[in-house]
C-alpha cells in the first residue's frame, strides 16, 4: 500500500531522535566516574574494561547522531531551524567524545594521579557530569515546547534549566582551578612530562562542562524566533 | 431514447464504483489526521465515517452535485442532442474513476474532485465545442482549490494559536482545558450545523428562514457541546500519565473534542465528495427519465444521493479500512490538539466550499490545515515535498482526466450512435 497525501505529509520528528541522542551520550559519560574510581586505586584492569565499555557507548551516540542527521532532509518544515538544530547534535556529540577521549588518554599513557590531585579529581569529574545531566533535563523539554508551539510558560521554565546548568558550569570552573593550584604546588616535584598530560586531563574534564554548557546555548537559540 | 434502460445503468454502476473509490481511499485521508492523533481508534473511526459521511452526503451533498451536474456545462446548446451529454457524462465518470484506479495503485497523491472536473471541461471542450463550457465557472472553481487550503491553514493557524493562549501557555492548561474545549465543541456543532441548514436542507423539503436557521444552529451546537461537557467531566487527572510528557492529561480532554471534529470531518467530506461520483449520474438520470430532455430545473432525486452514499460507506468498510491503518502509523506525531486544530478548519473550510456548491479537494484543503498548525510551530516535522507533488498531481490530473474522457466519450458515441 504506497503511503497517502496525509500521511506523507507527515516527516519524522527530530525531538526524540535528538533526546534519544543526549540520553545516550549522558550513559557513556556517567560511566567516567567508576572508571576514575578504579584509575585511582591503582586497578588498571578494571579501568581497561571501563574504557572499553565507554568507547562503546561513544559509538552508539555517533550511531545515533548519523542517523539523525540522514533523516533530516533539507525539504523538512520544522519548528526550530534545521540549523541550529545540527548544531545542539553536534554539541551533544562533542560531549560523548570528550569523555571517550580522557579514557583514551588515561589508559594509553597509564596516567597515575599525585595524591594532592586525585582527592579533588572525583567530585570534578562527577560535577562536570553533573553538568551534562542538566543539559540532558533541559533537552527532555523539547517535546513540551513543541506542544506549547516555543512559547509562555514552558520556555521560562527551560530558560531557568539553562541558568541552572551555567551555574552548575561555573561550579565546576572553581573545582578546576582548585585542581590546578594543587597540581602547581607539587609539579615540580613530577616528570614534567607526566604534568603536562596532567593539565590535559584537568583541562578535558573542565572542557566537559563547557559542552554541556554550550548545548544549553545552543538550545537556546532554538527557542528564539 | 433508444438505450435508455442500458446508459441508466451504466450510469448506476460507474457512479456506485466512483463513489466506492472515493470510500475507499478519499475517505482514509479526511479520517486520517484523527485515527493518528490516536483520540479514536480504527474502529470507531469507520463507525463515524459511515455515519457521517453518508450524512453528509445526504443532507448537504446537493449544491455540488449540481454544479458538476449543469455548473460546468451549457446544457443549452445540447438540447437538439441530449445523447452526447449523457455519452460526456459516461466517459467522465469512467476516465475518473480508471484514473484514479491508477494513480492510487501507482501511490500518487491525484484528486477525485480534480479528476472528474477537468474529465467533464474535457469531453464537452473537445467533444461538443469550446462554447459549450461555462469557463467562468470552471475558472472559480480552479480558483477555489488554490484558496481552500489557504484558507483551512489560516484558520487552523488561528484555531491553534488560540488553544496555545487560552489554554496550552498558562498556569493550569489542564484547568484551561475543561473550561475552554466545551466551546470549541460547540463551535463545531454550531458551524457544521449552520451551512448544513442554510444550503442543504431544501431538497430533503425544508424550507426555513435565515432566524430559524441561525437558532437551530445554535440549539445543536449546545446540544453537542453538553454531550462533550459530560465526558470530559468523566475525565480524570492521572499524574503518571504526566511525568514523561507534561501534557498527557491535557491531550486527553482535546482527544474528546477530536471525536466532535472527526465527525464533522466525515461530514464535509460527505457532503462535497459524494458529487463527484453522483454529479454525472444525476445528469444521465434527469435526460432519461425526460425521454431525452435537458431540463435545466429539474430536482435531484434523493435515491441518487442515497446511491452516492452507499457507494462511499461500501468503499470505507471494504477498503478504507486497511488505508486507515497505513496512515495512522504514519501520523504518530500529531497531537490530539492539533489535529482538532487542523480538522476543524479544513471541515469548516470544505463545508462552506459545499454550501456555496464548489467542489474542492478534502485531502489538499487538509494538507493545507496542517502546514497552518506547523506555521505556529506546533508540529514536529513537516515534509515539503507533500505540496510539490500536489502542484504535479494538478498538472498531471486535469490533462489525464481530459484526454480519457474524450476517448471514451467518442468511443461511447460510436458504439451507441450519436
């Protein structure tokens, strides 16, 4: 039976693919916090089999996000702009490959923590996770604000998600430089080689809230006219 | 006339096949934005449209059976040779319904409205005389199929940006919801009710005036609109239905109204459709039982729209049925608040194109009606490619329709003798 006017005129809605997507980026990068755990006592099998799992679930996010983006034809009449739309996927996908990447690079160069670094390092970690949590809530209200057609009540509430997730983004900055300063007391006692990935890492998990702090911007600018 | 009986019921039998086509898949389209709202199921939707359709096809199909029956033609250069408008009428009911046949296996998105129009402007244009079609009539009547889908996207546009502010965007929608929804109930029943009792009444022998029409109206609207009253006060508020979407329990007050809306959809459908598979019996049946006769003022017979009718109601149980299906897995994504806004105002739309005798395309007037709700923002995902393959079905439909009328309205005249 070929596919009628009606029913044709109807094209698959990006919403749920989109959340859906974030949902799957979010479940890779929960999965950092047991994977420092086990990096911190020193049981690099466990952390192995961590990394493993979260390179897994990157690559189910990408599987996600080409999909997405193969049922977006240009001919597509949506509420929000194609655009920007793209934009909050690749955002959200930058997410998953952050976290994808600070376990390839713990793992690939065995990168142990000075002590002075690593009591502060899982409550960075989880705050910048936290981070990406709330860009996910604010994500999961894009159905509501296409059944409020982008308008009233429902975007105030998103409005107030997205402050909520700077500041959550703000947190974690204060948690970085309180990282950084403990590394800098002690550096000079390492190998500066093993410092310098160090700072990288310091660097990548800051980095993680700043995605998920640049998805909520870009959400933004889909509520916008 | 010599094969009196024969052409009776060769015109019998296409315009029952016709009206069997439009059942079974025009039918589906008008029904489908609410089988996919999910506010009714397959079942009761079939249900509705028997009864509705055939309502509509009875009490307010008569203003454009009659314009395809003498709107398009000037029967008045015919009346030395009634014969070759009853072969026209003959081949433009078969070139339509083989048409459509066609195009529908074929998954292309063609109009029966179209079709039978531009068959009718076909065969008389070519097979009688350039003179012999009122164009000024058909030139109104292509206008209207441009106007009636811009004019259902506005009002849905309009309908849905007032369910948003009065009842989507505020504090307590769900509040909002069982104060507002009964006055859009009535609002259906009372439009519905009101181009029904200023146009179509009168073959069935009514006579009423503009005060008795405007207070019936009234009265059945707010009969409707208690009916709808009652069951949204049944309704009750579930909070788990709300957690995953905040809206549920809202949607499920305008399911109840969507109900309102799919009937009132299966009537205006009724009311224009039904013309084109009856029109041109119409004609054959008033030339034959004149002996031959064109009178211009003669009444429609009421079992005529009974056959046009049966016809369509035949063609949804046998048929449209399974159509049904195919296009509510398709539409998952419309809301029932939508697709009230939607199929109220392609309803209203195609009503008021019946009462004033235009005959439109439902399914182009609907598709319309909903790029006005996408308009405000309240649909997922539009496919523009929908309204390229409507302009193509107009260019391909009336030239197709035409060129099979003519043939067959010569090869009629040569088997029959003209």
């Amino acid at each position: 039976m070929a596919r009628t006017t009606i029913s044709s005129l109807f094209g698959n809605s990006p919403v749920k693919p989109l959340q859906a997507h974030m949902a799957s980026v979010q479940e890779c990068v929960v999965e950092l916090v047991p994977f420092f755990e086990a990096v911190l006592e020193n049981d690099w099998k466990s952390a192995k089999a961590q990394q493993k799992k979260i390179s897994k679930l990157e690559n189910a996010a990408d599987k996600l996000k080409r999909d997405l983006r193969m049922q977006l034809p240009r001919s597509l009449f949506m509420p929000v702009s194609r655009r920007d739309l793209l934009e909050v996927l690749t955002m959200q996908d930058k997410i998953a490959n952050k976290g994808k990447d600070i376990a390839g690079l713990i793992i690939g160069r065995k990168i142990e923590f000075p002590e002075a670094v690593s009591d502060k390092l899982i409550d960075f970690v989880q705050r910048a996770i936290a981070a990406s949590a709330q860009a996910q809530t604010a994500i999961n209200e894009l159905d509501e604000l296409v059944e409020t057609g982008f308008g009233g009540r429902e975007v105030k509430l998103v409005q107030s998600m997205i402050k909520e997730l700077d500041a959550i983004e703000s947190d974690t900055d204060k948690i970085e430089v309180k990282v950084r300063t403990a590394l800098f007391k002690i550096e000079d006692d390492l190998p500066p080689v093993q410092v310098m990935f160090l700072y990288r890492v310091i660097d990548w998990i800051g980095e993680l809230a700043d995605l998920s702090q640049r998805v909520g911007s870009r959400l933004e600018l889909l509520l916008a006219r | 006339m010599e094969y009196a009986i024969i052409l009776l019921i060769l015109a019998c039998v296409f315009g029952l096949f016709m009206a069997w086509g439009i059942g079974a898949n025009d039918v589906a389209n008008a029904m489908g934005t609410s089988v996919g709202s999910g506010a009714i199921t397959i079942k009761q939707a079939v249900i509705i449209a028997a009864v509705f359709e055939f309502a509509g096809a009875f009490l307010a199909g008569g203003q454009v059976t009659k314009t395809i029956r003498k709107g398009i033609i000037d029967a008045d250069l015919l009346s030395g040779t009634p014969e070759l408008l009853v072969y026209g009428m003959l081949a433009a009911l078969l070139a339509a319904g083989i048409w459509l046949l066609v195009a529908s296996r074929l998954g292309w998105p063609v109009s029966t409205t179209h079709t039978i129009v531009g068959a009718i402007v076909g065969f008389a244009a070519v097979g009688i005389g350039m003179d012999a079609v009122h164009w000024g009539k058909v030139g109104s009547i292509v206008m209207s199929w441009v106007i009636s889908p811009a004019l259902a996207g506005t009002i849905s546009y309009w309908l849905f940006r007032s369910v948003q502010g009065l009842i989507l965007n505020t504090d307590t929608p769900f509040d909002n919801a069982k104060k507002y929804v009964p006055f859009y109930i009535f609002l259906t029943g009372f439009i519905i009710a009101l181009v029904t009792m200023f146009k179509g009444l009168k073959h069935i022998g009514l006579e009423t005036t503009i005060i008795q029409n405007y207070g019936m109206a009234f009265i059945i609207g707010l009969i409707i609109m208690f009916i709808g009253k009652s069951y949204i006060n049944k309704l009750k508020i579930d909070p788990e239905a709300d957690r995953d979407f905040h809206f549920a329990n809202v949607e499920k007050v305008f399911a109840v109204l969507m109900v309102f809306t799919a009937c009132a959809m299966a009537f205006a459908h009724g009311s224009n459709d039904v013309a084109n598979a009856i029109g041109p019996v119409a004609a054959v049946v008033s030339i034959v039982q004149s002996g031959g006769e064109i009178t211009q003022k003669s009444a429609l017979p009421i079992w005529i729209l009974l056959l046009g009718g049966v016809g369509i109601v035949a063609g949804l149980l046998m048929y449209g049925r399974r159509v049904m299906e195919t296009i509510g897995k398709n539409i998952t994504e419309l809301t029932p608040s939508r697709g009230f806004a939607a199929t109220l105002a392609a309803a209203t739309t195609v009503v008021l194109a019946s009462g004033t005798g235009l005959p439109i395309s439902t399914t182009h007037t609907l598709v319309g009606a909903v790029l006005g709700v996408g308009m405000a923002r309240g649909i997922g995902a539009l496919n523009l490619n929908v309204v390229r393959t409507i302009f193509l079905s107009w260019i391909i439909t009336l030239p197709a329709g035409a060129i099979m009328a003519i043939l067959f309205f010569f090869t009629l005249k040569g088997m029959f003798g003209g």
